[in-house]
C-alpha cells in the first residue's frame, strides 16, 4: 500500500479536528450539562458544520462518549500522581485520597467541578444506560481500594476482620459528598477536612 503526503496531512488534520470536538464538548458538558448543550453549541464552539461533526461522531452521545474516556484519562493523571513510591497500600490510599480532594477538586481540573458526579447526577432518570457507564467508574475506583485493603491485610498491617468493601464504598461515597459540597460552596475547607477525617479513619485501620 502507498501512502501519500497528502493522506498522512488529512489524517493529522482529522485527529486534530476530533481532538478539537472533545476538549470543546468537555468544557460545554462540565458548564452547561450535557442535556443543555445543543449541538448547536458544539458547532459554535468548534467552527465546524454539521457535517464537519458528523464526519467524526454519529450522535451527540458518542461526543459525550469520547469526551468521557478523555475526563478520565485527565482525571488518573491528577488522582494516581505520585504514588510509585508508596509502597505502603494504606499509604496508597491516603495519597489517592488527597490527590483527589486537594489536586484534584481543588485545582478545579474541569471548569464545573467534578465532571463524573456532576454527569451522574444529571443522567439518573434521564439515561440509564450513561448512568450505569458513569457508575461502573466509581464501582471500579471502589474496588481499586478494596484490592489495596487486601494487599495490607497480606502485609499484616490491617486490622483483622474488616470489611474491604464497606470500607471502599465509604470512602467513595465520602469524596463524591465532599465533591457535591465543594462544587455547591467553592469553599477549599471542606476538602481539607475532608482530607483529615479520612487521613484520621485510614490510620485507624492500620495495626
């Protein structure tokens, strides 16, 4: 197969023209929601007609599909920063922990706060099957922790007997409510706070 200058300059062209489609659409989705964005809105925010959009997305929920696998990647690169060095498993969660509440939230990564429990929200009794795609994150970020308070139970620094999923799902629940609160107040303290009772409960695992 022959390839042509011209094949290779398209093709950098629409790959800069999809990228462009989803940081745009990320930004509409994270301000405005994404039942209140048109894809009007998309076509004003990118320049483009409508078949320049169509070229690359069938639908508006495949736009919101892409921008979602790309807020995730934007969200590992905040949250699972810096933890190679801990080799400690419960270290590990504290520093998940704070990289969430204070790198995360705090340096507010998505102009409208949480970008996963704003979209959550949004899709419960609007679209189950976005709300389960949503959900099935934070069922995962769960049990990342519960593979960590497993990996300290082998180690012998946890306290016997403990419920790993209980424990997981805490933590979880406690971030999203501390997100839904910061998002509401933009008041810094409370993922401070947060960031201390659950720095207070992780040691209270511990042996």
């Amino acid at each position: 197969m022959v390839f042509y200058k011209g094949d290779a300059t398209m093709s950098v062209k629409g790959e800069l023209t999809r990228k462009n489609i989803i940081e745009k659409s990320l930004q509409l989705f994270s301000v405005k929601g994404y039942f209140n964005t048109s894809i009007s809105d998309i076509l004003q925010a990118t320049g483009l007609t409508k078949g320049g959009l169509y070229c690359h997305f069938k639908s508006k929920e495949d736009v919101w599909r892409a921008v979602y696998d790309d807020a995730v990647q934007i969200w590992k690169a905040a949250v699972f920063n810096n933890l190679n060095s801990a080799v400690d498993p419960l270290e590990r969660i504290q520093r998940t922990i704070e990289n969430v509440l204070l790198d995360y939230l705090g340096k507010d990564v998505f102009d409208g706060g949480c970008f996963f429990v704003n979209m959550l929200v949004e899709m419960t009794g609007q679209s189950d099957r976005m709300g389960r795609h949503i959900l099935k994150g934070f069922v995962g970020f769960s049990k990342l922790f519960q593979s960590w308070l497993a990996e300290a139970e082998r180690s012998d620094i946890l306290k016997p007997g403990l419920d790993h999923r209980e424990i997981s799902n805490f933590i979880v629940i406690t971030l999203n409510g501390a997100a839904t609160l910061y998002m509401s107040s933009r008041d810094k303290a409370v993922l401070e706070q947060t960031n201390d009772q659950l720095r207070f409960y992780i040691q209270q695992l511990r042996k």
